[in-house]
C-alpha cells in the first residue's frame, strides 16, 4: 500500500511538471519573442505614421520660399521652445496653425519634463513633426536640442566636461571626437540641431556662464569652436543621415558678445569688444 501511494505521488508529480511545462514555457517564449518585437515595431509604425502625413507642397528651399504666404515666412523664421506648448493658452496644434519652423528642448526639455529615455524623445520629436507635417507646404521642423556637454538631457547619454574643460585641455582632434560621440546619440532620439557650441569670449569669472567658453584667448576659441564643429557636422554642413546641424551659441548679455556690443556691469566697454573678437569671429566667415 505504501509503495502504490509513493508510485501515485510521483506519477502526480510527473503529471504536474508536465502540465507547468506546457503552460509556462509557451509564456516565457510568447513574453522573449515580444520584447524582441515591441521595439522594431514601434520604430515602424513611427515610421509609417510620418510617412503617411507626407505631403510636401514644394520640393526645395527656393520652391518653398516662393509658395510662402507672409504667414508662413513669419512661422517659418519663429523657434518656439518646446515646454511652451504646455502653458495656458498654447497648444501642439499652433505648429500646424502658425508654420511653426523649429522647436528648441531646453534644460528640462525631455519627454516629461528633465530627462526621458532616448526612446522617448524620439516619439517625442516625431510627434511634434506630425504636426508640422500637416502644413500646407509640409515643411519638417528643424528640432533643436541643448546638447552643450553631450546630449545632457537624456537619461543614459555620454557626459562631457564642459567647454571650459575642454579648453584647458586644448586638442582639437579629441574634442572633434567627442562631438561625434554626441552627434550620434543627438539623431538616436530624432534630434538634428545642437545648440552648440559656445564660442563666446569669457574676459571676467564674476559672469555665471563662464565655464561655456573654451578660452579667454580668441585664438583658442576659433580652434576649439572649429573642431566641435567639424564633430557636429564634418567639414561642410551635409544633411545626411550621419549629420548634425551645429549652431554656435553666444548667450545674450554674454560679455563681450560676438554679435552684440550689449555689456553687463564689470565687463569691458563696447569700444573695446570688436577688436578683441576680430579673431574669433572668422568663425562665421570660414564655416
């Protein structure tokens, strides 16, 4: 009797392991095969979902500017900065009913606020797009982002020392690299303008933002600014995948302003900006 109950229980036992193997491990397989899935099906339907509100009403910058009401030249040359949307009054739909032509992510920019997944942002981006994409033209926003030290607003992006690290380091090749570096993680969240970098000219410590600028020597600043921008967007601006759009940064009320003569309490005087920033301003003239 003992030995037919020990035969039972095992044959019961054999019984239940089975039955848990044909249940749970088509789950577990179903649970690997989705999370395999999920993601490249999301990037599609991102894809297909812009895809489908394409409608270009023109076919090149002069094709555009020529078709443009004065509405949509005044839109188009407006930069809303992205949490702007949210404030009473606003709404995502204005990029549609005012041409809106770029959008800026500022410090706290993300997704919900500061940070967000590189996911996030791209799904971010691309619906901000949509809506610029059901404009009569169909003109694409250029999506900009505060990318001063690597993609910094992004959970998970490489950081860099600031430009005044940077300068004290002083080697152009291997600040070139690190805005490649940033370049690439900038287009994984659909991002192609970095507002970056700073060239501006620090003369005084007592200006908060001095930790922006590469150099106090001008010199400095033109070879720095160059290589970064060489990492953002290679020798020329190329609007390939690859690529970003660089914009150098002066901050306004910064001191001696490259496209300013605007000067704060304890910096030099005007007269005293366009001989000191002669040399740093060939930036514009080269690039």
């Amino acid at each position: 009797m003992h030995l037919r109950v020990k035969r039972h229980q095992k044959s019961l036992g054999i019984r239940r392991a089975r039955l848990f193997a044909s249940i749970v491990l088509p789950i577990i397989v179903m649970l690997v095969i989705l999370q395999l899935v999920l993601p490249a099906y999301a990037a599609t339907t991102r894809t297909a979902r812009l895809s489908a509100t394409l409608a270009y009403g023109c076919i090149s910058p002069s094709d555009c500017v020529s078709k443009m009401t004065l509405p949509e030249k005044e839109g188009q040359m407006t930069q809303v900065e992205k949490n702007a949307f949210t404030q009473s009054g606003n709404s995502i739909t204005d990029i549609t009913t005012y041409f809106i032509g770029s959008v800026l992510s500022g410090g706290g920019g993300g997704p919900n606020g500061a940070g967000g997944t590189p996911t996030q942002w791209a799904d971010m981006v691309d619906n901000f797009q949509s809506y610029a994409l059901q404009t009569r033209l169909g003109i694409p926003l250029i999506y900009g982002a505060d990318a001063v030290h690597g993609h910094n607003n992004v959970y998970g992006a490489t950081l860099f020392p600031h430009n005044i690290g940077l300068g004290a380091m002083h080697d152009p090749a291997l600040i070139t690299q690190v805005e490649q570096v940033t370049r690439d993680e900038v287009l994984g969240t659909g991002v192609r303008w970095t507002f970056a970098p700073c060239v501006c000219t620090p003369q005084d410590i007592r200006w908060g933002r001095t930790y922006e600028g590469y150099s106090e020597v001008p010199s400095d600043n033109q070879t720095d600014g160059s290589a970064a921008i060489v990492g953002f967007q290679e020798q020329a601006i190329s609007w390939r995948r690859q690529n970003t759009l660089s914009a150098m940064v002066t901050p306004p009320g910064a001191p001696a302003h490259l496209t300013s003569t605007r000067v704060m309490p304890g910096f030099p005087s005007s007269s005293w900006i366009p001989s000191t920033y002669l040399h740093t301003s060939r930036l514009y003239r080269t690039r």
